[in-house]
C-alpha cells in the first residue's frame, strides 16, 4: 500500500527489554516458589540439548 499524506501513520510500538530483578529475598523466594517448574525445566534441558549452530560445527 503506497503511502497517502492524508493518511494517519500507525504508532509503533518500541520492544523494550523486562527489568531484571535485583532484590536477592525476592529472587529467593520466587525460586521457591517455581521450584517444581525450574525442575521439570532443567530437566527437560538435560534431555534435549540446545542445537549448536551450523557455523560453530563446521570449525
């Protein structure tokens, strides 16, 4: 669609990054409670290892 000078241009929206959480009792206790999950996960990573890329592999 070709731009028209009538046309009214859509706001984008600019990704931003998540903040990072920097209270160590907080990430403690959230750990706590996704304990469970965080297992089920680092499990799962143990059984399906990330798949080196193609350039790393031909050295």
């Amino acid at each position: 669609m070709a731009y028209d000078r009538g046309m009214i241009q859509p706001k984008r929206k600019h990704p931003t990054a998540p903040e990072s959480e920097t209270d160590l009792l907080r990430i403690h206790l959230l750990s706590q409670e996704h304990d469970d999950e965080n297992w089920e996960f680092r499990s799962w990573l143990k059984q399906n290892p990330p798949i080196k890329s193609m350039a790393s592999s031909m050295r």
